[in-house]
C-alpha cells in the first residue's frame, strides 16, 4: 500500500451458493489450526506463530481487524456447516493511487 490508510475497510459477509465469507472470528480457532499447521497448507503459506489454540484464536481476531484499511481476510465457510473450509485475504490494498490488492488463500485439510 502506497502512503498513510486514509480510511479503515467496512466489514462485509458474503453469501454465495454453498460458501458464506466474512471476518475471521475466534470460535473457528479450532478449524483454523488445523489448517495452519498442515504440512500442504505450511508448505505453500506458513502461519509460524500459529502453534496453538491461543494463537489461533489470536489468528482469527488479527485478521478480523481492518481497521488500517490495508488488508481484508475472510473466512470461507460452509454455508450448511458453519466449518471453515479456508480462507481469503486481500493485502497491500491500494484504494487511493492503483486502486488494487494482491490475494492470498489456503484451503483446510
């Protein structure tokens, strides 16, 4: 992201078909674990300080917080279910100049 965040990112929940996306919360620590330390999901998007319950839930509130505007993740849930089947972030959010952002996923075991 280019120079200061003027404005913090509005929380939004999606709802599309079999999947709902919206902000992390802690309750999903447990699903969220799991993916973070699975030897596929490491190999390709480490989580390092994600060793526990604690800091998993420490996890999902960190990327619940868009208040600097420069980055979105959502939680991918199944609509049905409520488990976590991944995740999505926006980061490096450029609203001002590019108007851009660079994604990142990963995909529960």
């Amino acid at each position: 992201m280019t120079g200061e965040t003027k404005r913090p990112l509005e929380h939004v929940e999606i709802t599309a078909g079999a999947w709902q996306l919206r902000p992390p919360h802690p309750r999903e620590a447990e699903d969220a674990l799991a993916m973070l330390t699975d030897p596929l999901t490491r190999q390709w998007n480490d989580a390092p300080r994600v060793v526990d319950l604690d800091t998993a839930r420490q996890w999902c509130e960190d990327g619940s917080d868009w208040s600097q505007g420069a980055h979105a993740t959502f939680s991918v849930l199944e609509a049905t279910t409520g488990r976590l089947a991944g995740n999505i972030s926006l980061w490096q959010i450029d609203l001002e100049e590019s108007r851009s952002a660079w994604v990142g996923y990963r995909t529960a075991p």
